[in-house]
C-alpha cells in the first residue's frame, strides 16, 4: 500500500495547505504557513500538521488566533494540529541557527511522529 504526503516551509507551508485540501495525500505538514487560506483550511481532506513560530513577524498574532479558530472547528471532521513554538522566529526548522537547534529538533521530532501515526 502506497502513501504520499505533502509538506512545505514558509511559502511552501502554504502551499502544502493547498494540497491537504486536494484529497491527493494521505497527510500533509506546513512549517510557518503564515498566507495559509481560510478556504484552504476549511477544505483539507487529510490530515494536517501546522508548525508556527511564536516570534514571526509574517504573520499577526490576529491571524494566528484566527487559523487556530479554523482548526477547532474543523479538527473535529479530520485531524488538524497547530503548535506554536516559543521563544523562535520564521524559519527556525530549517536555518542553522544555534539557539534555535532544541526547538527545530523537537519539530521534527513531533513531525516525524505526527506522519508515522498517518502513514503507517
């Protein structure tokens, strides 16, 4: 059995929400997707993996807060997570930045588990 999943950093976060909305993938994941769409997010059709960060500056505390109502409601038909990670800005799960190692190591970790649990 074959499964396929989606996943993006910043613009590619976004786009990633794009395709969770496609029902192409079995699981999808979006480090810093600070243009995700409500349309893109009421419409996913797989399981989906938010990362934030909580010193972003791409994205407004408003909007975060918005995107977080979205995901409520609509974990309860598919399953949705978004966790914001504190005391980092945009990018840290990818750029070799030394105080942000920890953090980008427990994304990933919470990734891996996240995909292992929908795609086994």
């Amino acid at each position: 059995v074959s499964t396929q999943s989606t996943g993006g950093f910043s613009f590619g976060g976004n786009q990633a929400a794009k395709g969770a909305s496609t029902g192409m993938f079995d699981a999808a994941v979006s480090f810093y997707g600070s243009k995700i769409s409500d349309a893109d997010l009421e419409g996913v059709k797989c399981p989906f993996y938010m990362l934030f960060a909580e010193q972003d500056k791409q994205i407004s505390k408003d909007r975060l807060e918005q995107i977080k109502a979205l995901v409520s409601e609509n974990a309860r038909h598919i399953p949705l997570h978004l966790k914001v990670y504190e005391g980092v800005d945009h990018g840290f799960g990818h750029k070799a930045r030394t105080n942000d190692v920890d953090v980008a190591l427990e994304a990933m970790k919470d990734v891996h588990e996240w995909l292992a649990k929908y795609l086994a």
